[in-house]
DNA sequence: CCGCCATTTTGATTTGCGTCAAAACAGTAA
DNA sequence: TTACTGTTTTGACGCAAATCAAAATGGCGG
C-alpha cells in the first residue's frame, strides 16, 4: 500500500500552494511558510480543463473562486440576444469568479481557450482563513480591487479610444503581463480569436484584423495568425493616447 | 458646560450608523445592535462637501474608503491627454474608493456633483473589524463584488449597444437605484451634465441631447433640462436588447 | 433686473467603423 | 493526400455617431 499512497503525496506536492510556481502572483503572495501550508489545506480540488470546457456558467451558483495555475481563459457576459461581451483575457495567477459574491450567482460565463488548470478556492474557506491571516486578507481585497482598477480602464478604452488605441493598450497590456510572469514580452500567441479580440476592445472582427494589418504594414508589430510579435513598443505606446491630441 | 456637550453628542448620535437611515443599504447591512457600536466607533469623521469638491484624486494615496451619506457624486478617469471617462455616479449609501486598495493610490477623481456628506472609513480599521465580524467581512465582498459585476455591465453596455440602448440602460439604472433609495423611480433630477452622461455612456454630449429628445418625441420620457420624467418605462426596457435583433 | 457664461438643443456635414461579400488560409479528420 | 470547417484577410459600400457650427436656454452674480 505504500507505492500509491506515496503517489498521491507527490501528486498533492506537485499542486500544493507552497510548491507552486506562481505563489509570489496569485492569492498567496507574501504568505509564510505557515501560513502557505493552511492556505494548502484549503485548496483540495484542482481541475483539469479542455479548450472549449466551462469553469463556470453565468447563473450558475457560485460554489468557488478559481485561481489559474496554468492556461489561458476567457470571461464574457451575455446579453438576452445572443450578443457577447468579453470581459476580460485570464492567464496563470489570475483569480476568477468574484464577480459572483454579490450575488451569489455567476454573471459572466468563463471559458477556456487553451487547455488550463484551475485551483478551486471555496470562498467560504477563503473568508474563514482570511479573518486568521491578515496579510490574505488584504491579498485578497487588493486582488478585488485591482479587477475594479482594471474594469476602469477597460471603460476608458472602451469609452473614448480610437480603435488603433485599443488595439494597442490591447497589446502593450498582453505584452506586460506575459512579462510579469516570466514569457517574452514582445512575442507571444493570442490564444483568442479575432472575434474575442474585437468584442473585448468593442470592435469588430474585420476592424481588428485591419487594424493589426494596417500595424504591420507600418512595421509596429508582425503578425502570422495567432503569432505576434511587437516591434517597435515604443511606437505603440505613443499611438496610446495621441488621438489626434489638438490640445 | 452641559450645553455643548450635548450638542455635541446630538450631532454625533445623528451621523451614528445605528442611527443612519442607510445602514441597511450602506456597509453595515445586517449588522446586530452591537456590532453597529462597533462601526460607529470606527467612523468618527465624517465630511461635507460642496458641489465641484473633490473626495480624492487620481494618485492621491488611499486614506479611507467613503460612504455616501447624502449627495451625489461622480468618479472619472483622466487620460493624460485631457480625455475623461466617468467611470460611475454614486449616490447615498454607495462605497467609493476601492479602486484604490490594489495599488495604495486612488485611479480616479471622486468630485462631488451636489453638496453630499460622507462618512470616511479608514480601510485599516475596516479590515479590523471585518476580521472579528464576520457579517461585515462578508458584506464587504459583496461591496466590492458588486462593482465588479457592476463594471462588467458598463462593459457589455459600451462594448455592445447603441446610443439609445445606453441611454435607455442609463435611466433604467438611475431609476432602479433611486426606487431602492425610496425615491421616485420616475421622476428625478439629473445630476450630472450631458457631457458626463455622454462621458459615462462613451458618447459625445450632442447625442445624448439629440437621442434624449428623440425619446421625449416619441413620448418614452418628459425632459425639461435636468428634470426626468420616465413615461413609458416598459418601453424603455423594451428597447434594451432589441437592436433590431434578426435572430 | 440685466448681462454673462455654461449648458443644451438643433442642424449640416463628415468620418470611422460596421456591414456585406468573397477569397485566402489554417487546422483537422478521413 | 483531399475535403471540410472555421478563421482571417481584404474590398466596396452604408450608416450611426462624431464633428462643426450656431442659436436657444438657464442659472448666477452684480
């Protein structure tokens, strides 16, 4: 009996918060030892999913927040007439759902787009060891508030850019956050389409390719299909915000 | 001595939480008798403002979180080229400042759009307190989960519908939230100007001028400046998520 | 009360992006 | 390999909302 019970150890270490690579990033940045090893006892469920699989459904009842150990994930609210709205690109160290704790119920669907795992944190479990450990409790409100801070410049992209501007902080934004966790910040796959692309910047398909077109042929970025590469980032970052400027 | 001390006193109990007409909307939603002691205790000052104040800016460093206790109020996102994005309106018993957890510093201006008090709540004393109440902890997520979802809304709305969705979706709004206030839900006063309405809805000012007397030509509201009737408000919600809808 | 300034309305015109359409391309399964 | 499907690119055209402009209205201070 010893070979699978020492299975099933390694298995857990492999998943366990203490040993994962993404601790500094995810819930439990500046954790102890200790207190790694309770927030390991709360998370006993990791789930393993597909591209096109459901971490969960608008409506559905929220049972956890996920935490994203590997892949890459969309989240999009649906309107009554089949419109879709995304509302927002989730990789590894991200945390999901709690748009949820509202309400009780999930608002937004969240799909995956490249085969992911996910920690599932319940959130009652995550309030109980919050109110012991300070420093997760306020990990965990300034995760909450940096969605918020994020929500607000998705409005002022989506309220007063241009499309090149949207395209761009779409971009210098994926760049950055591959950066923050390790990748090539100037090269990288979109795992979305250029569907989930434009209907997260409020554009459509066709403007999202001319646009990323239009970008290459002024030697910004090179683009083969799902592969990108940013050429000159300095130039992007000046399209962010020009507009035109007559001020 | 006695008088004004009792002064004093009145002016303290009259701005308590236990004795806020809000508390049921506000932080302290089902809070106990005691445990509202215990919020008073922590909310010792509170501020009035006057119309163009601001409560915080962009970069300022977060000293507390904010309750509405009266007024009106707008948040706005400031580009650097000059552009702004209303990211919100608010309104008593609504939380602002959360943006601002996540990195210690405020993301955007809280100005005040009619003379408003509000009740300041250092966010240490928060986190505090909503570690010994648990009911506080968990009102307070739902807080922030509620702009979140809140956001996600905005979102759909700017990333997905056409002027006259947004407006329609605009007053829906507006009215919901003041029914829940106790207010007329279709007779109100706007606030804000119909730049900050076209801010807030990623339109220009004219073409919230223009689809506001289209839906007063069409007998949906009675408009007279800032002051809203809403007629046919079936109507109104009719008309979000139409589109023209050829599914 | 008047005059001033900010706000709002309305009209004429422009334009950026959406829509429609079709061809090119990539990925998958047989 | 070939056929099939979903995605992407590119072009031509139309439209909703932006822009430009000017008049009307409202609110405030003197």
């Amino acid at each position: 009996m010893a070979t699978p019970l020492r299975i099933v150890e390694v298995d857990k270490l492999k998943t366990a918060c203490s040993t994962c690579s993404l601790h500094e990033l995810c819930l439990p940045a500046g954790l102890s030892a200790s207190e790694l090893k309770s927030m390991d006892r709360m998370i006993d469920i990791r789930r393993s999913l597909k591209r096109g699989d459901h971490v969960f459904r608008a409506g559905a009842a929220l049972h956890a927040l996920y935490a994203i150990r590997t892949g890459f994930m969309k989240s999009s609210v649906l309107h009554e007439d089949g419109r879709e709205q995304v509302a927002g690109f989730h990789m590894m160290g991200d945390l999901i759902g709690m748009d949820a704790i509202g309400t009780g119920q999930h608002l937004c669907d969240a799909v995956v787009l490249e085969d992911s795992e996910v920690c599932e944190i319940p959130l009652k479990s995550l309030e109980l060891l919050s109110r012991e450990i300070p420093s997760l409790q306020q990990h965990f409100h300034r995760i909450m508030s940096r969605e918020i801070a994020r929500d607000y410049g998705v409005m002022l992209l989506l309220g007063s850019m241009r499309a090149e501007e949207r395209l761009a902080v779409f971009l210098l934004n994926l760049s950055q956050r591959f950066a923050a966790r390790g990748y090539s910040s100037t090269e990288f796959h979109l795992r979305m389409t250029r569907e989930e692309i434009g209907s997260y910047l409020g554009l459509k398909l066709e403007t999202v390719s001319r646009t990323l077109s239009q970008f290459q042929a002024q030697g910004l970025v090179a683009v083969q299909n799902k592969h990108l590469r940013i050429l000159k980032i300095d130039s992007l970052r000046e399209l962010v915000g020009q507009h035109g400027c007559r001020i």
